[in-house]
C-alpha cells in the first residue's frame, strides 16, 4: 500500500487437479489430490517435482523403446518404483 518493492501481481498461485491419484472421500469430505504451482510455473508442494519426473521417465522411456525396435506402436509407459 505505500509503493514498496514487493510485486503483489506475481504472487499468484494455481491448484490443478492431479489425475494420476484418486480421489477419496474420508468423514463424509471429498478430498481431491492437487498440485500447486506458481503464476510462473515454480513448484510450491512437493508433489509436482514427483509428477514432472514421472512425466520426463515416460518421454525418455518411449523414446528408448522405440530407438532399441521394441516399442514401435507404444503410445505410454509406466514406471513403478521399487517392483
């Protein structure tokens, strides 16, 4: 209010729906499982670094199926951690 140096318009933040978790209903609440991101698009919570990465394994790991001739009509992947 007195024109200081702190930029208000960037301090927006966004929830967006996480469709990689279900959602789940505990003591009559619905609970939806969100990210939470930036107006810049920096990761505040710690799910969105896990989802971006699950992400960048899909890519890469389409890629080498295909580069190695076994995954020539693969449209996704998934990679389970610790199976």
């Amino acid at each position: 209010p007195n024109g200081g140096l702190r930029v208000t318009h960037s301090a927006a933040a966004f929830t967006t729906w996480d469709r990689t978790s279900a959602p789940f209903v505990l003591n009559k609440t619905l609970y939806i499982p969100c990210a939470f991101v930036t107006h810049f698009g920096k990761c505040i919570d710690e799910k969105t670094p896990l989802l971006r990465s699950m992400d960048a394994v899909k890519v890469q790991g389409l890629r080498l199926l295909k580069a190695v001739g076994l995954g020539k009509e693969a449209n996704t992947m998934h990679s389970y951690l610790g199976w």
